[in-house]
C-alpha cells in the first residue's frame, strides 16, 4: 500500500519550538522550488502521493478538493515574497497561480468556482474522480473539474486575491485579481450568496466571511455594484461559535483569511458597529491552552509561543500588515462618524 508523504512538513514546524522557526530565506527557496516541481502538475495546488516514504516517485495525486483554498494561499506566499525580494521568479509564480485560479473559473463556464480541474487526458484523472465522487464530476472538452464548491474554497481564493492585490505592484496582475474577484462574487451574489448555487452552502450563516468577499471585491475593484444583503448579523457569530472548541484546525485557517483582509482593509461603510471580536485573543484564550485539550496542549503550546510573539514583536516581515489593533481606529471613526449624525 502506498504512503503519503507530506513534503512541506506542516505537521512537524508546529511541535518545533518557537526559537528555532526562524526560517532561513534558502528554506523558503526551496520550498517554493518543491512546491513549483511537485505540488502544481495542472496549475494549481494539489498534495503528490509518493510510492513510497523514502521514494521520489509520484504514482497519484491527492486533497483535488481543496485546490483552490490552497493555491489562494499559495498566491498569497508568493505575493509577500515579491512585495519582499522583488524576485523575478516570485512574480513568475504570482502570475501563475492566478492565472490557476483564473483557470478554476473558466472551466465550469457561469464563473463559479471549480475545487479543481484535470485534464481528461492525464493518468491521475480516473483515480482523482473517484476520490472526490461525493462531490459533482464535471466535464469539460479537455478537462474534468470537480464541483460543489464550498466557502472555504473561495474564502482561499480571495485571501490570495486580496493580499496578492496589494503586494504586487504589477498592472496586469491586478487587472486580472480585480477582473477575477468581480466575477466570482457575481456569481455568489446571483445564487443565493452560495459558491454553487445551494441555499444550504450560502455565506449568509458565515457574515464575517460573505463580508470579506465583498470589502476584497469593492477594493479591488471600486466600480464593482455588488452589494450585501439588506440584513446580516454580526460579524462575529461565526467566530464565537468555532472557539468554543479545538475540534478542528482548518476553522482557524479559515477565520485568519477572513480577518486578514477584514482587519487590514476595514468595513463598509454602515458596518462598523459589526465588529467586536479579538480572534488573537480567541486562539490564544480557547485553542492554544484548552484544558481539555489533552496530548494537543503540549503541541499548540509553540502556536501559542508564535501568536504572543507576533503581538509583541510585530515582525517585520511579511505579518506586519497584519495588525489586530487596526480594528480600534474603526472603532474610532465610527464613534466619529456617529457623534457628527444629527440627533
């Protein structure tokens, strides 16, 4: 039976003490470099299978699903390293994932969001189908792409369109975010605020994520006519619900894309009493040291070390946009703008 094998490592950075993080630019080099070679065979992010633990050999190709929360994520990395290095191949990679998530779009042909797409053609397509049979197979002339789209797949996507958007200082490349953006958050605002068209997947029970699609696509694209809906509820309720408990950790990825372009590029206008959430103090507070959280104390404990390094030091590298204590300028200009209404 074949092993996967996790070439990036994720699992083991976070049992690795706080001090010794500190990443070398020659890592993230390489890094980039395994993920160009091995993770993106057809554009965007997908985990290789490997023959073996020891073995180089990709036979198949895994997690087709959530390709396209990956590869936002992955524009996003490249797009600080840009802003950062101004490296060539950084804007090459920028370029490309967008142009994978473009791709993604394209495919199902209304604007929608596709989970993935394979050429018909390739030797992975057959076993990649079968993996994600629980959601919609579709096909295409020369690809099949999977359907059923859920939010965290575009909640990825415009965490990466909205970061990418303002770290890279390349015209095309933000012509085709904000062309991107508009026409994904076209199709949500047309289907019931759904990425595929079910009023049972709609970003209404998620505001604080149906609110950051609108603030990335209005930023990126200020002509944009879309609005919310007439009623939404606090921005928060989502949040509050997901740190009553540590019983999964993709929700805490999910809700860092969210705030990060929520927080850094603030609300529309009228929203501002919305936000009351601390999510720095929610993780550190319910995730890092829950009681009850057994063997996962001792492995969250250097999360824990990074998260109050991050609020003290604010490093400057790439996560000094990301400033929780923006949140209470807009406290203050909505204070402001309600002492200057007429009583």
């Amino acid at each position: 039976m074949c092993n996967r094998r996790y070439a990036l490592g994720i699992s083991i950075l976070f049992l690795v003490p706080a001090f010794q993080l500190a990443a070398s630019e020659a890592d993230a080099l390489a890094i980039s470099a395994k993920i160009q070679a091995r993770f993106l065979p057809f554009g965007t992010i997908l985990e290789p299978i490997y023959a073996s633990p020891t073995s180089d050999q990709i036979i198949d190709y895994t997690d087709c699903g959530d390709s396209a929360l990956w590869t936002g994520a992955y524009l996003a990395a490249e797009a600080f390293r840009y802003n950062v290095t101004q490296a060539a191949d950084a804007l090459n990679n920028v370029r490309s994932a967008l142009a994978g998530l473009k791709a993604l779009s394209d495919v199902t042909g209304d604007n929608r969001l596709a989970r993935c797409m394979v050429p018909a053609n390739s030797p992975y397509a057959a076993s990649i189908a079968s993996q994600e049979s629980s959601n919609t197979i579709n096909q295409s002339p020369s690809w099949i792409w999977v359907g059923n789209t859920s939010r965290d797949e575009v909640v990825g996507a415009f965490f990466g369109l909205g970061a990418a958007f303002d770290l890279v200082n390349d015209s095309s490349v933000r012509s085709d975010i904000s062309d991107l953006a508009t026409r994904l958050l076209g199709y949500i605002a047309d289907h019931d605020w759904s990425p595929n068209d079910d009023i049972t997947n709609t970003f209404l029970v998620r505001p604080e994520e149906l609110h950051m699609l609108l603030v990335v696509a209005s930023h990126v694209n200020p002509s944009n006519k879309v609005s919310g809906p007439l009623l939404v509820p606090p921005l928060d309720i989502g949040v509050d619900i997901d740190v009553l408990s540590n019983s999964s950790y993709f929700k805490f990825n999910l809700d860092f894309m969210s705030f990060y372009n929520l927080v850094r590029l603030g609300l529309l206008d009228g929203l501002d009493h919305l936000v009351d959430v601390d999510a720095m103090e929610h993780v550190i507070e319910h995730v890092a040291r829950d009681s009850d959280d057994r063997d996962a104390d001792h492995n969250t404990k250097p999360v824990q070390d990074l998260l109050l390094a991050q609020k003290r030091d604010r490093p400057a590298y790439c996560f000094q946009r990301l400033d929780l204590e923006l949140r209470s300028r807009w406290r203050k200009r909505s204070n402001e703008r309600r002492q200057l209404k007429p009583s």
